[in-house]
C-alpha cells in the first residue's frame, strides 16, 4: 500500500509558508480559540458521552435530524468506526483519492478494487461508473466530494444515479463531503436531503477545514439507519470527542460571517492563482474546492521548498505519477508569495 503522506507537515518544513493542507485562508476564528481557553475550566470532567448540544447544534446548522448524527475525533475517526461496524469484504474506490478510505478498509482485512480517474477525462468520474458497480458488486464505496486531490465534483445527475445503483445491489455508498462547504454552490451537490430514502447512505464532514482547525480532530457523519450508528458507537473507544473539541465546535458553527468571508476570498482568489499558474507553464485542472491541482516538473516540490514554499506532492496517491501537485488557496498576499516563487523556480 502506498505510504501515507498528508499536507501540513509544518514541523518538518518549519521555515516554509505552508500551501499543502486546506483550511479556510483566514485561519481560526477567535471565538472558537476562546471557547478552547474557556473548556479548560471542565478539564476535571470526563467529556459529555454523546456529544448532545454540539449533534443539536449541528443538527440545526446543517438542516438535518440530530438522531442521523454521529461525531468523531476527525473525520479520519469516523472511516474508521464505520469499516469496522459494517466489516465490509470488497470495496470500490476510485484512484486517486483521499488515503484514509483504503488505510481503514485494509484494516478490517477488505478486499480493493479500483476505479482509476483518468487525465483526459481531468480525472472525473464517468458515466460508466454505475455499470462497474454492477460489475464488480462491492460491499462498500467511497466517493469524495470534491475529491481529494483533484478538487473535481461528481455531476449531481450522476451521483444520484450511483446511489439508486447502490441501493438496489445492496452496496453501500459513503460520500465525503468535508470539502463541499468552498464550492460555489454546496446544496446543489450535497446527498443530506436523500438520507430519509436511503439508509444505505452515509455523508461525511468536518470542521477541519470549514474553521482551519485541523489541530482539535472534530469530524461528523450523517445516517438514517440507526442500527449503523449504534454498531459504529459500540466499535469507538469511550470519550472520542474531547471536552475542548466539543465547545469549539458549538462556537464554530455561528460563524456564519466568517464561513462566507473565506468562500469568497477562495473564489476570488482561486481564479487568479489559476490563471497566473497557466501562465508560467503549469497544467492546471478546474479544481472546484479551496485548492488547486496541477502538474508541472518532477522536482518542482524541491525547488519550491528551497524558496520557502511548502506544495503538497501527490505522487503518493494511488493513480497518481511524479509531477502532480497541490496548492491551498490562501490571502492574496499569501498567494502572491507562492507565484512569485513559481515565476522565479520556473523561469
């Protein structure tokens, strides 16, 4: 299995601007570092079980029912819980794609196959995919939402057809959707209003990235199907959700202000980066979440570094060869630093 390499490796590359993990470009809100300070008062306490007030507060901000809620020490906690609950024997996962879905399969001993996303489609799932499901007859599939690393959505007329696929072979269909919130339109390519019909649906979010605090690990997941939950508690070790993870949490989600400001400066800002990057050479995707994927020179990670840019290699994603890369987009002074860089690396 490919080894796992993810962004964000600020300690070991300490002196760079980081551009390989994703959060929101205006970084921590202050309400949520202050509800952190505040939760240290409730350190002597065990964590509230259950995450009650935070499942409501989601519950209401995403629109859903709190009994299809369950959270988890990051997203990554989630997967996990959920291939150890269900014990799947074959899985379909496309290529490239985010690492943690094959890492936690393997885990509980399931078999892969692959769908590989192909450049000339700019990696985009295809509409042969339902046929393949019908074909390979997986367990388990898991879909990201944009995906990771590409950035590319599934069109929604697709997506629904794969899951009324799934739900009549019996398979079922995570989607990840932890990237959805810095898409242009988010509630037209969310599956949330189909879990009533679809129990064999999971849908997967964090406020890793909506709130750039990927250091606190809060993830949630949506299900009707109650049983999968209770089974995906039971396998989860006791107090999974930190006390500090839970109030940042409910601060979090009445940033409302603030989630909208971040959308706009990536939207702003990502069609600029585009563009400048095309013009220095580099074959650039149309990435819809809050990064950018391209393909340039092989060593272009290491000339990066040397200026103190720190880009995220994607050579390590199943599907993937040297030369695919992927950029965060950040504030503009931020993104100007990285193309100043590229222009000076590329010349």
């Amino acid at each position: 299995m490919t080894k796992h390499i993810h962004g964000g490796d600020v300690y070991k590359y300490d002196h760079c601007l980081d551009f390989s993990a994703n959060c929101n470009p205006l970084g921590t809100p202050q309400s949520v570092k202050q509800a952190i300070i505040d939760s240290v008062e409730d350190l002597s306490d065990y964590p509230r079980v259950g995450c009650g007030p935070l499942k409501e507060a989601i519950a209401d901000y995403e629109h859903t029912k709190k009994e299809y809620l369950i959270c988890g020490n990051g997203a990554a906690d989630l997967i996990f819980s959920l291939s150890r609950a269900l014990n799947p024997k074959k899985a379909l996962l496309p290529a490239p794609t985010f690492a943690e879905y094959e890492q936690a399969l393997v885990s509980v001993g399931c078999e892969i196959s692959r769908y590989y996303l192909k450049e000339e489609n700019d990696f985009c799932i295809q509409k042969d995919y339902p046929d393949v499901l019908k074909r390979e007859k997986p367990d388990i599939i898991f879909l990201c939402n944009p995906n990771n690393p590409t950035g590319i959505t599934i069109p929604q007329d697709l997506l629904e057809e794969i899951l009324e696929t799934c739900a009549m072979q019996g398979i079922f269909m995570v989607v990840d959707e932890c990237f959805l919130d810095f898409v242009k339109d988010p509630e037209k390519h969310t599956l949330k209003e189909k879990l009533a019909k679809y129990p064999g649906l999971f849908i997967l979010k964090a406020f890793t990235k909506r709130y750039a605090i990927p250091g606190v690990r809060l993830g949630y997941g949506f299900c009707s199907d109650g049983e999968v939950l209770d089974r995906m508690e039971a396998v989860t070790q006791p107090w999974n959700v930190s006390t500090m993870a839970q109030q940042a949490g409910m601060a979090a989600l009445k940033e409302a202000e603030y989630v909208e400001a971040g959308r706009q400066i990536i939207f702003r800002e990502s069609a600029w980066m585009k563009e400048k990057m095309r013009q220095v050479g580099l074959t650039v995707y149309p990435s819809e979440a809050n990064y950018i994927f391209f393909y340039g020179p092989e060593d272009l990670f290491e000339r990066c570094v040397a200026k103190g840019i720190l880009i995220r290699d994607c050579s390590n994603y199943l599907g993937l060869k040297k030369g695919y890369y992927r950029v965060a987009v950040k504030l503009h002074e931020q993104n100007e630093k990285l193309i100043e860089v590229l222009e000076e690396v590329l010349s």
